[in-house]
C-alpha cells in the first residue's frame, strides 16, 4: 500500500492540500467573522466551532436527519428530501462516541481523497494517464470543490461511483453492485451511472457463465433498484410513499415536464438574485466539458450519464444548485483535462483554481451552495 500510495504521491498531496485550503478559508471566515453583514447561521447552525460553516445548510438538515430521523411537515420545508446515506453513517460514527459535527467533516473529507484516488484508476482505463492525471488534479482544485468537504453526501457519492465504475471494468461486479446502490442512496441523480454499467455489463455477457451474467445485471440495476427503496421506505416510516416529493415541492422543487422552460423564464430576476448566474455558468460550463469528453473518446452512455445529471435538475424549474449537482458529472473532469493537460496550462489553470476555491469557500454564508 505504501509503495501504491507513493506512485500517486501527486495526487495524493493535491487531494490533501486542496482540502487543508478549504478548511483554511473555513476557518478565516470563522475568526474573521466575515462577511460581517450577513448571520453565519441562516439555518440555526452552531458557529461554536472555527470551521461552522462546512456544516451549516443542507449540512444541517442531513444531522437533524441522523439525530431523529425523518418527518414531513406539508407544506414546509422538511427532511424527507434528502437522502439516507450520509445520516445513516452520521448516526453510526455518533454511536461510537463521535459527535455528527466531527463525523461529517472526517467522512467528507477522507471520502474525497479516497474518490480521487478511485478516479485517478478510473481515468486511466478511459484516457490516456496524461488526461487522467490532469483531470484528477483539477477536480481537487476545481472551484465548487468545497462542497466535498462539507457535512455533505457528494464526496461519499464521488468515491462511490468512482469505485463502481472502476470494479465493473475490472468484472468485479458484486462490489460494483454495493458500490452503486450506495451511492444511488447518498444522491438519487447518481441512478444515471446505471447505464454505462449495463454498457459494461452488455459488453460483458458474450464470455460470461450464468452466474456472473446475472452479478453484472444486478449491478447495473443496482443503483436504479437503490433509488426505489426510498420511497418504498417512506410509505412505510410515514405512511407517504410520495414523501420525497412532496418535500421538494416545499423546497421550491417541483419536476415536471414544463420543468426546463420555468428554469430559463426564471432567469428574468437574475438581478435579484446574483448567485444564479454562477450556477448558470456552472451549468453551461459542464455541458461543455462533456462535449470535450466525447472528442477524446469517453463512451457515450458515460456522456449520456454526465449530461443527465447536468440537465434533469432542471425540470425543477430552477438552475440553483447547478454547480454542486454537476460536481457528480464524472466525464466533465476528463473534459477538463483534455483541455489542459499541457504543463504550461496545467499549472496556471490549478493555481487559479486554487483560489477560486479559496474565494469559493468564504462565500459559503452568502447562498446555498
């Protein structure tokens, strides 16, 4: 494992440092009480401890979640619009003494450095080491990138899918299953994955026995079958099948086919609300990394699975959010590297990266990310 992790010193060292800068600006917001005007609380949040506001928003939200487990208020908003994954595992660690605080800033943090280790391996068997390398150390330093290090579910949903996607390519398929469904529990989004694995799994069939044809069916139905559990969970915990979808009625979260056209009509109060031009750009900015990401040769069901998870966020009605729901787009960091995987680019892109994070991190109090 040592001389493993010494090959990979580069990437290992980026994943550590990005994250020692993440939690560095956490903790100069804390001690700086910036920005003065605006309460570092705006959902009841501690601000006891220096690096607060990596749990506060949603972080919030999945806590109360693995405190007390979920409840549906009609018409408010409510926990049953997040998934069970991260609290689940909240309430575990709590139960071995750890507070949720700690928990989900040691779970959030290690899962990302272990997710880019997984997709440095992932990357390789898709692009050249080159592309793979570059792509991983821009996803370290990429600007939204400190939603992985808060008390959220994306890192564990990262490494996740990093890790099912990299088993079914090496015909793991029973440990791509687990790693699946796992992270289809953490996001439901990461349900999209389940066709480059069927991809593989079809790929696959013609040298397959019986027994491993059906392990490969099942995990590329996993994540799919992972997603339906929840509902079904639902109707049985409160008595509402619909739950889910009810809360994220209430969270201004409504999908319908009319979707798309409410999120573009709504572009009109751009002005009141500035925040929505980052995720606008964000939005844009992925689709064009995936659009890079077909030119080098990355498969077209993982293109397919990376533009849906760009894309049907918007039936909401809304592009809020745009930026942290594409962090899962896993071929928009291979379209990133594409694009500088040249030395000369490679270093300028990381280090202003680097500070579009560091600038990112200290805009936590200001909107959702």
């Amino acid at each position: 494992m040592t001389a493993w992790l010494l090959e990979r010193r580069t990437i290992l060292a980026a994943a550590l440092f990005s994250r020692l800068l993440v939690l560095g600006a956490a903790a100069a917001d804390h001690w700086l009480h910036w920005p003065h005007h605006v309460s570092h609380t705006p959902h009841g949040a501690s601000t006891a401890h220096t690096l607060s506001i990596l749990s506060d928003w949603d972080g919030l939200w999945y806590r109360i979640v693995a405190e007390r487990g979920y409840l549906l208020i009609p018409g408010r908003q409510s926990d049953p619009a997040f998934f069970p994954l991260f609290p689940i595992i909240l309430r575990g660690f709590h139960a071995l003494g750890l507070s949720y605080f700690v928990t989900g800033l040691l779970l959030a943090n290690g899962a990302f450095v272990v997710g880019l280790l997984v997709f440095f391996e992932l990357g390789k068997r898709l692009v050249s080491e080159e592309i793979a390398r570059a792509s991983t150390l821009l996803a370290a330093f990429f600007p939204m990138s400190f939603v992985f290090s808060m008390t959220y579910p994306e890192s564990l949903v990262f490494a996740a899918l990093a890790l099912a996607l990299l088993f079914a390519l090496r015909r793991q398929w029973t440990a791509s299953a687990v790693a699946a469904a796992a992270a289809a529990m953490g996001r439901p989004e990461a349900l999209f994955f389940a066709l480059p694995l069927g991809a593989l799994a079809l790929a696959s069939s013609r040298h397959m026995e019986r027994g491993a044809r059906g392990r490969a069916i099942g995990a590329a139905l996993a994540p799919v079958v992972s997603v339906a559990t929840f509902p079904l969970y639902l109707g049985w915990s409160l008595h509402n099948m619909f739950a889910w979808s009810w809360a994220q009625h209430s969270w201004g979260r409504s999908f319908q086919l009319t979707g798309v056209v409410r999120a573009f009509t709504a572009l009109a109060g751009v002005g009141h609300n500035p925040w929505l031009l980052r995720d606008v750009g964000l939005c844009v900015f992925y689709l064009v990394l995936i659009g890079v990401a077909h030119r080098i040769g990355v498969p077209l069901p993982w293109l397919v699975a990376g533009a849906a998870i760009v894309i049907l966020p918007l039936a909401s009605g809304t592009f809020m959010s745009e930026g942290r729901f594409g962090l899962l787009a896993l071929p928009a960091y291979w379209g990133l590297g594409a694009l500088a995987r040249r030395r000369a680019v490679l270093q300028p892109v990381l280090i202003v990266s680097a500070l579009l994070l560091v600038a990112g991190t200290m805009t936590i109090p200001l909107a959702n990310p």
